[in-house]
C-alpha cells in the first residue's frame, strides 16, 4: 500500500528525515517509536502534504501512485488521514458541520455524492456506537474545551466518519490517561480491518499494550534505525533509545 524509499525532507532549511524507507502492507499496523525531535511528526506532516516540508530526495508510492504529486486534499480523497500530535481548536465553528465538511469535501474530490443531513447524521450514528462519546461534543466547537482525551476521541471519530485506507496517528496517546488510553485503542482497534492500514506514532511503549502492532520501528535521527515485532517496543522500554543502534540498518 505504502512504500517510502530514501525519503529525505528539510524543514526550515534543516535536513529532518534524511533517507527513510519504509513499507506498509494493507491490514497492518506498523508503530513508529523514536526519541523526541527524531522526525516522527515530520514523517506524518510529509505523508500528509502539509506545507513547509521539502522533500529533497527519495520516493512515496501509495496505492501505485506517486503520494508527493498529489495535493493535500488530493491524499485525503485516495484515504490518507493524519491526526495530529496537537489538535487544533476552531472555536465558533460546530464540530458537526466540520466534520460534515470534511466527509463531504473528500466525497466531491472522490466524485461521490454528497450526504446530506439525514445521511450524514444516520452514518454519525454508526460511528457513535463505536466510541464512548457523548452526543453533546457534537454541538460544540470543533475542540473548544474539550479535554486532552475529548479531542484524542474526537479524532478517532472523525477518522471514523472519513474510513481512510491509511490512517496515520501522531502521538494519539500523549497526556491520556489510562482509561482514554483503553477507548482510544478500542476505537482504533474497531477500525481494523484487511484493506485499512495504520501507522501508529508513539514515545511510549504503553499504547501497544493496547494497539498490536504487527511490526515496530525506531525513527531515530531521520532515519529507521530498527525494525521488529512487539518484543522491539518491550527492549525500547527497558533499555530506552541509548541502547539502540544508531547506524540505519540495510
Ligand atoms: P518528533 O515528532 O520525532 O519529536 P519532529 O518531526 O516534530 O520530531 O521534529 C524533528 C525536528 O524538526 C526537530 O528538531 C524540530 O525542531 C524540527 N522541526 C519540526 N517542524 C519544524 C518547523 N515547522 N520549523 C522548524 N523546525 C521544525
Ligand atoms: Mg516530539
Ligand atoms: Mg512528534
């Protein structure tokens, strides 16, 4: 589904990933782990097309399509969702028109139908079933006050609502407690199916308790470092990254 061959990226003139390969198959969960300002959250912006990150080398293929051609919006129509690491609030904006908006701009660029009211509440009704978030969210600002665990569910909602092929999620477990922790998991885990992809960005160990991944990386100085099973996450959690190679491996 995805392939990342020799990616390098700068970011304010400053190299940032410098020679990423990575490969991910449909149906699986790939987590990304690395030291704070290795290039994690770079990774995801890149994939996403946001502004601001050059790429200077290297090759994205997503679906057979050249991901690095394609506008922003253009990669959320062919499914790629990225929730991010500090979620925006858009206060005064209702977050069910803003959600209606988002699935209804990747339907035109999909050249699907629109939905309207009735359509869109009926699929908000499916999705609500699959997370514990109470109704009144809704009706409020697009983030406006909601706590640390409030937006990280709102989140998984809206991917919910927008069924991406490939689902990439930047520190979704930063600041949960545990029990936002168990139903952001939950959420993600009800999402899982063979033609959806995820790459789960993570500091800590913790959320693949709850996420299985089926293979965990170490992004470490712009590149991955390391790659494995689960039993990679429990050795980064006890030895923490010093003990890593730090020379990518071939
Ligand atoms: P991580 O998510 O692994 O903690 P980031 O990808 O956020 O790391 O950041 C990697 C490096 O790129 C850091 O040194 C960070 O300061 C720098 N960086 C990221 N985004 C920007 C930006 N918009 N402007 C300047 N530097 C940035
Ligand atoms: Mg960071
Ligand atoms: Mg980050």
């Amino acid at each position: 589904m995805l392939k990342i061959e020799n990616l390098h990226v700068h970011v304010a003139g400053k190299e940032i990933l410098k020679g990423l390969c990575l490969q991910v198959n449909a149906g699986e969960v790939h987590a990304i782990m690395g030291p704070n300002g290795a290039g994690k959250s770079t990774l995801g912006n890149v994939l996403a097309g946001r502004e601001g990150y050059e790429v200077s080398a290297g090759t994205v293929t997503f679906e057979g399509r050249d991901l690095l051609m394609l506008q922003p919006e253009e990669r959320a129509a062919a499914g790629v969702f990225l929730a991010f690491q500090y979620p925006v609030e858009i206060p005064g904006v209702n977050n069910t028109y803003f959600l209606r908006a988002a699935l209804n701009a990747q339907r035109k660029a999909r050249g699907e139908p629109e939905l309207d009211s009735m359509q869109f509440l009926k699929r908000v009704r499916e999705k609500l079933k699959v997370l514990d978030l109470p109704d009144a969210l809704l009706h409020r600002g697009v983030n406006e006050g909601f706590s640390g665990g409030e937006k990280k569910r709102n989140e998984i909602f809206q991917m919910a609502l927008l069924e991406p092929r490939l689902a990439i999620l930047d520190e979704t477990d930063s600041g949960l407690d545990i029990d936002a922790l168990r139903q952001v998991a939950a959420g993600v885990n009800a999402q899982r199916t063979p033609e959806r992809a995820f790459i789960v960005i993570t500091h800590y160990q913790r959320l693949l308790d709850h996420i299985r991944p089926d293979q965990v990386h170490v992004l470490a100085d712009g590149r991955i470092t390391a790659s494995g099973g689960v039993e990679l996450a429990v050795k980064l959690e006890a030895e923490g990254y010093a003990g890593m190679p730090q020379e990518a491996q071939a």
